[in-house]
C-alpha cells in the first residue's frame, strides 16, 4: 500500500496506547508484515532497545527518553520531575477507546 515503515506502539507508551503491551505486539508484527518495524512504548535505554530487536522490531521510538536529553526544549523542572519518577508514578487514564487514553503523573487531578 505504499507504507514504507511501521510504527508498533505497546501499552506502555506514554501518548496513546492500546490495551496490548509491547512484548505481544512487536513479534505479532514481525510476522505480519514484510517492511521494517519501529517499536515504541516503554524503551528507554539500551536494554530495551535490544529486547525490541530481539522481539522482531528494527528500530526504536524512545520519546521520553530523548524528551529528557540536554538536548531537549523541555523546562528543566519537567526533566528533573520526570528523571526522579519511578514506575509507579504514573497512571493510565482509560477514555475507553485506546486511541483517546493517556499515561499521566500521578495527582489528585488525574486520579
């Protein structure tokens, strides 16, 4: 169809996830089609990239993690907030329709 790359987004993205993680998708994926995959969704360092390529993909999306890079036009209060995070400091707001959920920090708000 003139796709030239894929891009396989687990649940454990921060944008917009589905309901299926990561480890399912991008070997699914893998087997599905002919033309390079790119995985995102809770990739952050090498480890991860090399469980993405081990699991089929050929690249990776690492949005977080570059969002925190020197780099980056984020305010350096986001990228300290988001360095001393852990795993349990955020929450999935579920919209019901993966396309419209979201990860966010934990607050009253959110919850």
């Amino acid at each position: 169809m003139g796709v030239d790359a894929i891009n396989v987004v687990g649940y454990e993205a921060a944008g917009h996830p589905t309901y299926v993680t990561s480890m399912v998708l991008i070997p699914l994926a893998a087997k599905s089609v002919k033309i390079p995959i790119i995985a995102s969704g809770g990739i952050s360092n090498g480890r991860g990239l090399t469980a993405a390529l081990a699991l089929g993909a050929d690249g990776v999306i690492m949005g977080t993690r570059f969002a925190v890079s020197k780099e980056s036009l984020l305010h350096d209060k986001w990228k300290q907030r988001i360095l001393k995070a852990s795993e349990q400091d955020t929450l999935y707001l579920d919209a019901g329709d993966p396309t419209a959920s979201m990860r966010a920090f934990k607050t009253k708000r959110a919850e």
